[in-house]
C-alpha cells in the first residue's frame, strides 16, 4: 500500500491513545459468524469463533543457498498464488494472510460442513505441493516441503491503523490464530512426517470419513494425516 508523509503530532498521538484505551468494553461483541468489513470502526471489534489454516514451507532458510533470485522468485510466487488460489476459492474463507513463506486463511464455520470445507482445502494444498515438485524436478528447482495446521477457537478482529491515515488492516489475535501457527510449525518437521496436523476441536467436528483419514498425535496432542485431493493426485500419477 502507497504511504503518504504526514508530520507527527505528538497531541494528536496522545489524544487517540486516550481515545482507545477509553473505549467501552460493549464495542467488542460476541459473534458465532465473520462480520463483514465494513462493519469495523476504529473503534469496535467482535469475538469470532472462527477456523484458522496455517501452511509454511519447511526450512526455507536453506532455498536461497541452492538458488539465484529469479528461481527463489519463481518458488514462492508459484507456491503463494496458488495456495491462496484454493483459500480464496473457498467461500467461507474470510480472509487470507501472507508473511514471508507463511500463507494462512481465516474460515467462517459456525456449521460442521465447513469445517470439513476447510479440511478438503487442506487435502487440496497437500496435493499441490506434490503438484509443484513435480513441476520443479522438471527444471531443476529443489523440491519444497511444508506443513499443515488447522485450529477452531475465539479470535479478536479489529482494524488496526487511525483514522484519515488512510493506513488500515484488518489483525485477527487469539487462541484459535496462535494454536494453528503451533500445529503447522509442528507438522511434517523432523521425525514428523505427517503434513497435515489439526487440533482435537477440528477433528471432533469433522465428518466420519474425514476422521479416519487422521490418527491421533499423541506427542503433540492433536490429529495428524496425510490427507490428499484425489483428482488433483491423479493428475500427479499420470503426469510425474
């Protein structure tokens, strides 16, 4: 986002701390559904109960040891757009994130069914991480590696930034956002070869079939599987 220079003004600054920190505790609702946008202020915010999906490429500290700019270029791009590509293609995904090699998606799932939505859309990035290999075996480019975690809980949305600084984001804080961080910083690392790790509140709510696609981690206290997309897997057979 293009910034434009405005002089600090140390009263200005001080008044809106005050502004803030004097906010009345009834403009942080309860809400078991995503909120849309615009109905965020400078200042309110909700309680969502809400999904996270976390996917981070696996010791990506060592890419740009093995190759130049335009090929590490050429990873991350095609890794990044097309993970947030199954994200976005989801309708109950309200809001996608990215930082560095981390790609994570906040899901709306107040019904079990999207749940299960969110876990097909894990399976689906698995796959394309099979997908991607393959297309840089064929180019020389070194294959990648990533983990998989997936989280339900209470999250915080608000806007961050001020008003009239045309500066704003929306920041989602709390136990659901850090716990699926945890799980996909975890999975498919060291002697973990599971990609994909959930918690115990994900894996309650999902289907019969989706359950016994994961085996319960007890090192980690969660489920973890290598769940997989089987159109996208067949395309991998035929073509790898």
């Amino acid at each position: 986002m293009e910034t434009k220079y405005k002089y600090y003004n140390q009263e200005n600054s001080f008044s809106r701390i005050d502004d803030i920190l004097d906010e009345s505790d009834s403009s942080f609702p309860e809400v078991n559904e995503i909120p849309s946008r615009d109905k965020l202020t400078f200042k309110n915010g909700f309680y969502v109960n809400c999904s996270a999906l976390f996917v981070d490429i696996r010791d990506s500290s060592e890419l740009p040891k093995k190759h130049k700019r335009p090929t590490l270029a050429k990873i991350y791009r095609s890794y990044i757009s097309e993970v947030v590509a199954i994200m976005n293609g989801n309708l109950d995904c309200s809001e996608i994130r990215i930082e560095g090699d981390s790609v994570s998606g906040i899901y709306n799932t107040p019904q079990k069914s999207q749940i299960d939505g969110m876990f097909g859309d894990a399976a689906r990035i698995n796959s394309l991480v099979k997908v991607l290999n393959c297309k840089y075996k064929k180019r020389n480019i070194t294959e990648i590696k990533v983990g998989i975690g997936m989280d339900y809980g209470r999250a915080l949305m608000i806007k961050s930034g001020y008003s009239g600084s045309g500066l704003n984001e929306i920041v989602w804080m709390g136990d659901v956002v850090n716990g699926a961080s945890k799980l996909c910083g975890k999975a498919n690392k060291d002697w973990e070869s599971e990609v994909v790790f959930a918690s115990d509140v994900i894996y309650s709510n999902l289907n019969e079939h989706n359950q016994n696609l994961m085996k319960k981690n007890y090192t980690h206290d969660c489920y973890h599987g290598n769940v997989i997309n089987l159109a996208m897997e067949e395309w991998h057979e035929e073509n790898c």
